[in-house]
C-alpha cells in the first residue's frame, strides 16, 4: 500500500507526493502514468478499486502494465 489505512499517514509523510497520488488515482494525470507509478511510487502493482472510473480510463491504455486480474470494476495492473 502506498497510503497504507489511511491517506493521512501519506501526506504526513510528504505531502507533495500525496497530492500527485491523489491526482493520479483521481484521473487527473492522463499521461506519464509509468513514469510516475513505477519511478515516483516504485509500485510493482496497480489496485483499481469500484470508484475510480477516471484513473480506470486512464490505465485503460497506458503503456507499461499488464492487466493480471478483473473482476467487475475492480482491476489490477502489473507494472512491467
């Protein structure tokens, strides 16, 4: 988990990288989405849960993962 439980523990962490997390999962990033995933985050797994629509969109196409399960709108991507 990059948030753990709770978001807090994250933006208390930094709050800078909270708030690319937060547009990120929210959909606002469109693009670079590797980059930021892999290389920010060092995330080897993507969990798209039932409320992310945009940010499922978005993964939808991006290039760098794999999908390694669906079930109904939950997701989860591997990063290559």
């Amino acid at each position: 988990y990059l948030v753990g439980l709770d978001p807090t523990f994250m933006y208390d962490y930094d709050p800078v990288l909270y708030k690319m997390y937060e547009k990120t999962t929210l959909g606002q990033i469109k693009k670079g989405l590797y980059g930021i995933i892999r290389g920010l985050f060092k995330a080897d797994y993507v969990f798209i849960g039932a409320d992310q629509d945009d940010f499922r969109k978005n993964m939808k196409n991006a290039p760098g993962f794999e999908k390694v399960y669906e079930k109904g709108e939950e997701v989860i991507y591997k990063v290559l």
